[in-house]
C-alpha cells in the first residue's frame, strides 16, 4: 500500500512507506521462492497536493474524491514500481487497476520486461466517477471515465490483464455517513464478480467464457501457485466447480448476496448470467443462491514455493 505516509500512514495504523524500502522489499522478495509483490498503485504525494487545492475550494461533494486522485498519480506510481522491479529482477503483481494510462505504461514496460501481472475489479469495469452520486461508491483509486472502462474490457480481451479480482471490504452503509473526506473506503463485491463478467463482458461485449475462466481461475492458480491443484479441469486438481446459466436473468439486491455488507454498488441492475451451482472438491456447496455445504468444510490450501 504505497500510499501509506504521512497522516495516511498514522491513520492505517502502518509503518511509513517509500520508495527505498519498496527497493529494498523488492530485493529481499525475489530471493524468496513463491513469494509476489502485490502493489497499490497511487502516488499519494501527488495526491496530497492535489487534494489540499480542492478542498480549499470547499469541495466535499462525492465526485471531489475522484478528482483529487487523477488517473496519472496511479499511472505514474504504476511505471517507477515496474522499473524498480525491473532493477530488482523482481516479479510484480499490481492490483485494482483501474485506467487506461496505468495499462498504457504495463504495455509500454512488456516490451523489455515481462515479470508483471495486471488485476483489475469489476467496479472499473461497470461504473465512472459520474455515477458518485453518495459516497457509497468512495473507493481507492477512484473510479474513472467510460475511456477507462473500455480499455479495460479490452486489457482482458487480449491478455494485457491476467486477473480480475473483487477488492471485497464488506462495508455498512453507517460507515460511508459524513463527507466524502470521512467516509470509509471500499465495497463488497465478491458475490457480483461473475455475474458482471457474464453480463458486461459476455453477454454486451463478446468477451469469450475462455477468457472469464482465466481471469477467474486458470490465472489466479498459475500466478500463485496454486497450480496444478486449483485453475484447471483435469484428472488430479479438486474438482472445483461453477455451474453457470448464461440467460438467467437477476436484479441485485444486497439481501440476495450473502455479504455482510448492506448495499451493493449493483443495487437495481439486472444481470444476466449467474451461478447456479457450485461445487467444491466435488461436493456441492451452493444451489440456487443459498449455502447448501456444511460449516467447516472449507479448507485450508497453502501455496508452495515456485
């Protein structure tokens, strides 16, 4: 978490951080087999001065939060942490990512360095920063334009993004009063990932189930080494399992949704293409949307050295 300094630091509870102990954490992690950088890509010193100046301007309406944390202050942070993983022959995995700079940069460094993995999260797949209406939607980086959001569609249709994760905090809405500058950080989102996949990206965009399946799974497995127990169909891995049906159609509610959490940012939307059934290590754990497994059957899969 990069933007961790300063009162940002004191706030989080975290030790400061900087550019030379992310070197030096970088240093020591490729002498670990296994083990993958993961960074939050903002430069909060930018942000910082950009913020002061809109709040000087008396700004705490919602869309204040997006404006005072610009698509370059991610898409700076995102270029400088692949050139020192580059220094460092180190591997990195950036998460949430959410603009079209930040992608141009992963493209721009691919060419001499290939070491980098690329998530993003459904909210910067569906939403812009025009849709901050509340403070609900109050996440880290903020949401972006509609640019940003077909680039995206497009970093998973051709392989730039390797991942698609939820980033999922189960919030209540309690915690989201106040202005947009006191207002928690993050969303649930675990339960909507498929479902906003199939809709948005099947469904309205061609993306194909081959590539979903990848960022969802196949992926996830190679990346960390979950592989060749999880990510894969085949004679020796868990028979983990997503049954889904490609026309059922759903208007999400928070309540249907098994989340803590008491909203949902696709509160209203319809989506087409959900879940059905899932299966795990062959046992069916959950049908039709409720939770059929039995507490305590989930188990515990530690991640072995590359």
């Amino acid at each position: 978490m990069m933007v961790f300094k300063g009162e940002d630091a004191k706030k989080a509870g975290s030790a400061e951080l900087n550019d030379g102990v992310f070197y030096d954490a970088l240093q020591k992690i490729k002498t670990i087999d296994g083990v993958l950088p993961c960074i939050h890509a903002e430069n909060i010193e930018l942000i910082w001065s950009i913020r002061k100046k809109i709040i000087d301007q008396g700004r705490t309406d919602p869309l204040a939060w997006a404006d005072s944390r610009p698509d370059f202050t991610e898409s700076e942070f995102v270029r400088r942490a692949i050139y020192l993983a580059e220094l460092a022959d180190c591997p990195l995995y950036i998460v949430h990512t959410t603009s079209k700079k930040a992608l141009d940069e992963v493209r721009l460094a691919r060419e001499r360095y290939s070491k980098i993995f690329v998530e993003t999260c459904p909210v910067y797949l569906t939403h812009t920063k025009e849709m901050m209406k509340d403070n609900l939607m109050k996440v880290a980086p903020p949401l972006r334009s509609k640019k940003d959001n077909e680039a995206l569609w497009e970093g998973i249709r051709d392989g730039c993004i390797q991942t698609v994760g939820s980033d999922h905090l189960a919030l209540k809405k309690e915690s989201k009063k106040g202005s947009i500058w006191e207002a928690s950080m993050g969303i649930s989102g675990t339960a909507t990932v498929l479902p906003a996949l199939l809709s948005e990206g099947y469904h309205k965009r061609a993306i194909p189930l081959e590539r979903i399946a990848e960022v969802t799974s196949y992926n996830v497995a190679r990346i960390f080494n979950l592989y060749p127990r999880k990510g894969n169909i085949q004679v020796g891995f868990d028979a983990d399992l997503a049954i889904v049906d490609l026309e059922l159609e759903k208007t999400v509610s928070h309540t249907m949704l098994n989340s803590a959490s008491d909203f949902s940012i696709y509160e209203g939307w319809t989506l087409k293409g959900w879940p059905v059934s899932t299966i795990v290590r062959g046992k069916v754990v959950m049908q039709n949307g409720k939770i059929v497994g039995e507490s305590g059957y989930g188990k515990f899969i530690e991640r072995k050295p590359a």
